[in-house]
C-alpha cells in the first residue's frame, strides 16, 4: 500500500490529462496545445446541486425551458458520460474541489451519516487537503466562492473548514447546505425521524405525569407533591435539551456570511437567490481586469425549492420545474455579465451538477426531485448511474469549438487538474506510483481501519479456498528427464521439419 493510495491523484490527473488533449488538441483539431497555455484565461465554475442530467433541454429534455444552459452547449463542449465522485453532496463536492476520491480526505462514509447535520458541527474539509482554488492563489487569481460550503473545527471562531482556509480569498454564502428547515413552511428534514421519536417520548412522559397527578388528586395513588413535581420537572429538563438543539435548526443551520462575518440569521430564503446573483457580478465586475476563478455553489434545486413569484406556476413540470427555469434564468444572468464585461473569449466556463437527481424528495404526490432521463437510480444511490451521470459543459471561445459533444469518461474530478494546468500551475506531485515510500499510521490517519479491513477480506475471501494440489512445489518444478520431449535419440533431441511438413533427421 504506497502513498498513491494516500493522494489518489494519478488517475483523476490522467484522466484530466485525456480530457484536456481530448478537448484541446486530439479532437478539436482547431487549436495548438500551447493556445491554451498563451495567458491566464478567468474560469468559472458553476455547479447545481441535485441537478438531474435529464432536467436540461441539451440533454434531452423537451418539456423544461433551459435556453441559457442550452447555448452554454451550442457555444462549446457537452460531454456525454462526466460522472460525479459521490451520489451526495459533501463528498462529491471534497472530490471535485480536490482532484481526489472523498474517502481520502474523510468525507465519505460507508455507514450512518453521509453529510454533516450541523453548521456547529465540527466536520469539514481537512486543512491539510489541497483545493484548486489554493493553487490558483498561488498562481496570482482572485478566488471567490459563492454558495456553501463547511465552517469551523474546534471553535467557533477558529473557521478551519472556512473557504478562506482552503484557497479562497472571498466568501459569500451558506456555511451549511439548503435544507426543508429552512422554509419554515415545511416539514423539517434535520433527524426528522429521531426529532419525531423524542417528541413522542416526551408526549407519553407528560402523559403519564398528567396520569400520576391525576390519581394523586383523585386519592388514587399514594405519591408526594415533591415527587411529581420532580417527575414534572425532569420531563420539562428532557424537552428542554432536544428542543434547544432542533428547535432552532433554521436559526442555527440556514445563515449567510460575507468572508468571515455573519450577514444573515436566519437567512430569508426568498431573497437569497437575488442576494447570490448581485454578488457574482459584483465580483465579476471587481475582477474584470483577471485572472479571476469564481466557484458559483448553487442552492438551486436543493429542496426546499424556494423559487421567486416571476418563475412560481411557469413551468409544466410543478414547483420543480419552475425551480429549474429560474436557475437556468441566473445562470443566463451571470453568463451576461461575463459577456458584458469583455470576458467571454477569455473565460473558461463549467457548468454541472454535483450529483444526479433526488428522486425521493416528494410533497404528497408530487415530485420534488428532478428527472436523470434513461439512468436509473439517483441521489444517494451510489450503485445506479442516474447518481453519478451529470452534466458535463465547457465553453472557452476560440479554444474549444461551438457544438462538440465527447462521448469519452470524464469526472468531476478531472476539473482539478484541468483548471490547475489552464492557470498555468502544477498538481501535487506526492502521488508515488513506484511506491518507494510505504504508508505507516504516521503518515495516513486511516492506516489501521484500511488493513483491518483488508484482513477481513482476505480471511473472507481464505475461507472459499479448497486445498489443492499447489503446481508450483519444488517437486514439480524440477527437470525431469522423462517427462522431457524428445525428436531423434534421447539425449541428443535434434530435428528439422522438411518442407513438405515431415520431420527430417540430421545427418550423424
């Protein structure tokens, strides 16, 4: 086990090395490899969140209006099988900002829970990980992301897990991702069913002190005052400690910052979207003069699909389909505002989802999730390919032809290298493929949990064995003369085949 398997980066970096020459060079066949390295082109990175591939008229949908996206396509490169590294938000998202799997840095788990549940949680992106955004900074870019993204580790001002830790030099967003609490006319979402649970433990905890005190005043039951008061009062205690977290789950989970500070708490959803839009042409406009990277972390179409009056009732596809209308109508705005100020041949632009669509989020009857065309399964479904198959689209004018599809495996994940070697930087290079340097639990956290899990395996795998002959003992290795072919005498083997085809001796 040698450090390739620490950084992961050796495919997802060839992989981008394909893409790369795939798009500028080998298929294109319109451009010099070094066009795309004569200067630091601004990129923009724009990822929808529980975006079904299905849900775009350029990937064959006929029923929902999503024109801007649409020309997005016409005036560049669609890609046909760009898979996500995850059916689920954060740990697809740790592997596009990365280049690397998400179970390398932590952000992925095979069993409970998948995603944080708390903006005071203290999980994150590690420190210590490398984002693309952190090598542009290095490379001179005005980084911005605006969306959401993880906050704090051990304080509550320590922001370990801030964008601005990770390579971003501006920050606008949520800390924490969109959920049903933060719509206070819906359901909640945050351990509903735990919350559901102690709520009917409380109820038949209140009931049965109701119960008590009644049988005490009915001279039924022979208790103290005290000690239903005291009962009384460890029920209030128990009520008080779950509803002091869940309670508040709006308040404490759906905020806005700028940077470092808070803007927002709660947040109001219905302005949030106009909110994202002004501060991605401001940053637009505040960068004009480049190179810029702007990562555009869209809320859209994350339940609880809080779409504005101009979009409500428009689209044939209920209250999701308006959402994805009104998306597709920001990102028209934002592609506007490159074009306006001068940007378009000189901006690299991306647009996907990071991951497929949720097919289970439901309102009664009505489907809240979005449509992954002919690939079944969907978020969260890590084994079907409606999960990972994703929109893929890449325009840079006068680099990438108008219209090109590709039908090549890409990944999210080859957007690291990619934009790393379009800003004219170097990917990590501690990946060892000749894996010179063993990993010790020293040098990766989860050293002993992967050999445990190995050892497992391979017990497993060792318990399906039946003894066999083994063919490679010594005693059957060794030469044995009588076993030995032999043309002519016996120890002189010596033959020709004449041209006929019949063997013919040599002379003595």
């Amino acid at each position: 086990m040698g450090s390739a398997a620490r950084r992961g980066r050796a495919a997802p970096a060839a992989r981008a090395c394909v893409l790369l020459l795939l798009l500028f060079c080998s298929l294109l066949k319109t451009c010099e490899p070094k066009a795309a390295n004569a200067f630091k082109p601004n990129i923009l990175l724009i990822m929808a969140d529980d975006l079904g591939i299905g849900d775009l008229g350029c990937y064959g949908n006929e029923t929902l209006r999503t024109p801007n996206i649409d020309q997005l396509a016409e005036e560049g490169v669609r890609l046909t099988q760009h898979l996500a590294a995850a059916p689920l938000c954060t740990p697809s998202r740790a592997a596009f900002l990365t280049g690397r799997h998400s179970f390398r840095s932590g952000m992925e788990a095979s069993n409970g829970y998948r995603a944080l549940q708390w903006n005071a949680g203290s999980g994150g992106l590690p420190e210590n990980e490398t984002t693309f955004a952190r090598i542009l900074q290095q490379r001179g870019y005005a980084t911005g992301l605006i969306g959401h993204q993880g906050v704090n580790c051990a304080a509550r001002a320590d922001h370990c897990h801030h964008p601005l830790k990770h390579g971003f030099d501006y920050f606008y967003g949520m800390p924490f991702t969109l959920t049903n609490d933060c719509d206070p006319g819906r359901p909640p979402e945050v351990d509903a069913g735990l919350r559901a649970q102690l709520w009917v433990y409380t109820q038949c905890l209140a009931l049965g002190i109701l119960t008590v005190a009644a049988g005490k005043t009915c001279g039924l039951i022979s208790v103290s005052r005290r000690a239903v008061t005291g009962m009384a009062g460890l029920v209030f205690l128990f009520f008080i400690c779950w509803y002091s977290s869940f309670g508040f789950v709006r308040r404490w989970n759906c905020i806005l910052m700028r940077n470092h500070d808070v803007t927002e708490q709660p947040m109001v959803l219905e302005n949030t979207a106009s909110l994202m839009l002004k501060e991605a042409i401001s940053y637009i406009e505040r960068h004009k003069h480049g190179p810029f990277l702007l990562f555009l972390s869209l809320l859209h179409v994350h339940i609880p699909l809080v779409t504005t009056a101009a979009f409500l009732g428009k689209s044939q596809h209920g209250l999701y389909g308006d959402n994805v209308e009104e998306m597709d109508w920001l990102v028209g705005k934002i592609l506007n505002a490159i074009e306006d100020n001068g940007l378009k041949n000189s901006t690299f632009t991306y647009f996907t989802s990071d991951h497929g669509g949720h097919l289970e989020a439901r309102d009664g009857h009505s489907q809240l999730g979005g449509w992954n065309g002919i690939y079944k399964g969907g978020k969260g479904m890590g084994g079907w390919e409606g999960g990972i198959r994703v929109p893929g689209i890449f325009r840079w004018p006068g680099v990438l032809p108008a219209g090109r599809v590709i039908d090549e495996p890409t990944s999210l994940m080859d957007v690291f290298p990619t934009v790393v070697q379009l800003a004219g930087g170097e990917v990590p290079q501690d990946r060892d493929p000749s894996e010179a340097r063993p990993l010790t639990p020293d040098s990766e956290p989860l050293y002993h949990a992967v050999m445990a899990r190995v050892g497992a395996a391979v017990s497993e795998h060792r318990q399906t064995l039946r003894p066999v002959p083994q063919q490679f003992s010594m005693s059957n290795i060794v030469w044995k003369p009588w076993l030995q072919p032999c043309c002519g005498n016996f120890p002189f083997c010596s033959c020709r085949e004449d041209g006929d085809g019949s063997p013919r001796m040599p002379a003595l």
